[in-house]
C-alpha cells in the first residue's frame, strides 16, 4: 500500500476527471492532472463496481495496483495527480506493472 501522502484524496479525484489528461492502456486508464507544486505525485487506484462485484474483489484489485505502483511512483513527476482506472479484471502483478510502465514512458 502507498503511504497517505502518495495518494489522492477525494476532492482532488474529482479534479483529475473534470479538466485532467488520459492515457489509456489494455488494463488500465490513468488520469492525470500536472500542477506547479513541487509535491510528490499523488495517484490512487479506482476499481469500478462495473469491473468487480464484490467489495473484496475490488479492494484486491486495488492493493495489487498500489503494490504494483510502489515500484516505480518515484518516477513520476512532482506535482502529478492521478487516478488509476482498472477497465478489465487483471490480478497479475506483473502485467499490471508492465502497463504502469508504459504510461509512464507516455507522460515522460
């Protein structure tokens, strides 16, 4: 799990899917917003009820995008908002960070 000050809070989502950017992978859509504050990036991952049913399906779904996040949130720019939108049910860890990846080589 990312500590609090890496991740989004709710005020912010709502921001990031207002006026934000999209990249959009097979698994994955991130939603981002760039501000001028030199913060640490802030993502959060969103598992859809229409992806999972269950609760504990979803939460799954999330601690393994946090997990799969943790290795390469230092790489994102500071000051980057950002929601990370599951579109298919994908628990593999390694695909999810292969998708990660590549997103950030698109933002970068």
């Amino acid at each position: 799990m990312l500590p609090k000050k890496n991740r989004v809070d709710k005020k912010n989502i709502d921001l990031i899917f207002k006026t934000g950017k999209f990249v959009v992978s097979p698994n994955l859509t991130f939603k981002f917003l760039l501000t001028n504050h030199k913060t640490p990036p802030q993502i959060s991952c969103i598992a859809p009820k229409s992806i999972a049913k269950l609760a504990v399906k979803r939460n799954l779904l999330r601690r393994r995008g946090y997990t799969a996040l943790g290795k390469y949130i230092n790489q994102f720019p500071a000051g980057l908002l950002g929601a990370l939108v599951f579109k298919k049910y994908q628990d593999d860890i390694s695909i999810l960070e292969d998708e990660i990846k590549n997103i950030l080589n698109k933002i970068n």
